[in-house]
C-alpha cells in the first residue's frame, strides 16, 4: 500500500515541464494500473483518462511512448479499445511506429545491453542494438502474462518475424514452444480480428519450421 501511495505521489509531483519529469510521471502512472484497489483503480483510471487525447495522433510522434503507455495500462484496468486503436493509428502501416514499438519491447525484455535515460532510442528504424532471438523468446514466454494487452503481443510477434524472416530458424525448441502457444490463441478466441490474422500467418511461419 505504501508502495503504491508513493507512486500516486510521485506521479502528481512529477514536473511535466522537462523531458526527465515527464518520463517520470508516465512510468509511475503506468506502475500505478497494477494497484487493484477500487479507489487505486479509480484514481489511476482518470488520470489515464485525462491523457486519451495522446491517442488520437497517427504514426511516431514525441508522445508516442506516452500514448502506448496510457493505452496498455488503460487496458489492464479492463479497456481494451484504446490499446487496439493505438496499435491501428501508431503502429499499423507506419514504419516509425513499428520500429519503436519493437525497438521499446527490445529494452524491456532485455534485449538491449546499454540503458536508456531517454525515447531516442525507439527512433532507430534499422532496429540495431539489440538481439531479435531475445525478444522472440520474451514475446513468447510472457504471453500468458498479457490477458488484458494480447493484441499488444500478437502484432509485435507478427512485426518482429516480419523483419526478421530468418528468426524460426535460430531456435527449433523455442519455435515450437511459440507454435503451440499461437495456436491456443487462436483457438481460444478471445482476441481482435486483426491479432487472428497476424497470429494465423505467425502460426503458418512457425508451423513449416517446426
């Protein structure tokens, strides 16, 4: 409980005027959505709110990371929809978007080495500097830790063997482990018509190596 006080403090005494207060105040936001008291998810429900106009805006902007932050958290208190629009208006057919979106789940899956004291890194269309057999294999092992942001998963999943082809090749066990993951999804159902056609051509790839 203290914890999490301390949190709601430091995300309202964050200074949003400076490029460290504001990746303060949106990692201790987004920290916050895994109190689920039903006063901590009110709270942290309306600051998210007060933030959805971030979700408005196409492609790569400077407040991307912001808006994917507000959108996977507002999806793990229950709302769906802002994370699937997201992934539609900041991600789908834009090159910048699908590479930072790769780029941040690189970091925080520990593929990159070096940290990062700022989003610049996201930036990197070439998606240098880090190792795509860990994220293949943080993707497919922390799937059944997303319920609530599974499109968030399946279209990374998707992005990732998209440009890198040759990943179903570089680890036979792991490549099996994440067919038969994929194909729970799929059977399971309760996802969007989107991550069912992304993850139907992720199964398809995975199946002809395995």
């Amino acid at each position: 409980m203290a914890f999490f006080e301390r949190l709601r403090t430091t995300t309202e005494a964050a200074p949003r005027t400076d490029p460290q207060g504001v990746l303060l105040h949106r990692q201790a936001l987004y920290l916050t959505s895994y109190d689920k008291s039903p006063e901590a998810v009110a709270w942290t429900a309306q600051a998210l709110h007060d933030r959805r106009g971030l979700l408005a805006r196409r492609g790569w902007t400077p407040q991307w990371a912001e808006a994917r932050s507000t959108a996977t958290a507002l999806a793990r208190l229950g709302d769906p929809v802002p994370l699937l629009d997201f992934i539609e208006r900041a991600m789908v057919d834009d090159d910048a978007g699908e590479a930072a979106n790769l780029n941040y789940w690189a970091y925080w899956l520990g593929g990159t080495p070096l940290p990062q004291s700022d989003d610049m890194f996201m930036r990197d269309r070439q998606l240098t500097g880090w190792d795509p057999v860990t994220l293949l294999r943080g993707l497919t092992y922390g799937l059944h830790h997303a319920p609530g942001y599974v499109d968030l998963y399946a279209h990374t999943m998707w992005a990732l063997l998209t440009a890198h082809p040759w990943l179903p090749q570089a680890s036979g066990l792991l490549v099996r482990d994440l067919a038969e993951r994929t194909e729970r999804l799929l059977d399971w159902g309760g996802i969007s018509e989107r991550s069912r056609r992304e993850l139907t051509g992720v199964h398809y790839v995975l199946r002809d190596r395995t």
